[in-house]
C-alpha cells in the first residue's frame, strides 16, 4: 500500500507539501475528543521522527490531512508496530469488511487458519462462504 517504511510520516509530509505546519495544526482536532494536535508534532511527524502515539493524535492528524481515519489508523500502526493492515484473503463483502494485521509480504498461502476461520465464520453467519478460496501458487 505504501513505498516507504513510514507511511504516516509520508501522509503528513504530503500534506506539508501544500500547507505550513501551523495551518495543518489549525485542521489537526480530533473529532471525538477535540484533542488538537500541535504544529511541532505535525512537523516532527512529517520529518519522521518518533512521537507519542495515541489515538487522538491519528484521528486528529486524520482531520488535518483530510484522509479517512482508517487509512491514517493503518499507515500509523505499519509505520511504528510494523504491521500491515489489510484483506490479504480478498474476502470483504459489502456487508463484512475483513481487516487483518500481518507482517509485510504474507500472502493467502501464508494463512490458511485464517481462511479457515473466515470460511467457518461465514457459514455459522451467513449460510455461505465470504468468497475465501484456496489460494496456490502459479
């Protein structure tokens, strides 16, 4: 999803490109808590230095950048626990969104009780599979 190993650095430096730390602070408020993120930690964050992470800080960097909380919430946790966030099974429906966190470059072949699991879930719920289907390789 992202080319460097500092994705949220790269969403806040992107946004930087068009706006001075103090107007992207002026954004930056989290919705839920009204939380406001300062501009010296948006610029820290832009430069990809380490911050103190929490919540309030990603949805109101969300509110700054004008990006969708979940894509700031995913570039955060890959950026500082490494993780990568996504449907790696390719089995969201429009009714069931499925997010896994795995390590970069784990495919389908690499989760077979996860599609296990989605299989079963699916059945118990819905009377059907999520469209998981064993994946090999070509």
């Amino acid at each position: 999803m992202w080319e460097s190993g500092a994705p949220f650095s790269d969403l806040v430096r992107e946004a930087l490109e068009g706006a001075s730390s103090r107007e992207l602070a002026e954004r930056a408020v989290d919705p839920i808590t009204g939380y406001r993120a300062a501009h010296n930690t948006l610029w820290k964050i832009g430069q990809g230095q380490n911050v103190k992470i929490n919540p309030e800080l990603v949805r109101a960097v969300a509110a700054g950048i004008g990006k969708p909380e979940r894509e700031v919430q995913l570039a955060a946790a890959q950026q500082y626990v490494g993780l990568v966030a996504g449907d790696p099974l390719d089995a969201s429906t429009p009714e069931a969104t499925i997010v896994v966190a795995h390590v970069p470059g784990a495919g389908p072949d690499d989760m077979p009780k996860l599609q296990e699991l989605l299989n079963d879930w699916s059945s118990r719920n819905q009377g059907g599979k999520l469209g998981v289907s064993e994946h090999s390789e070509s």
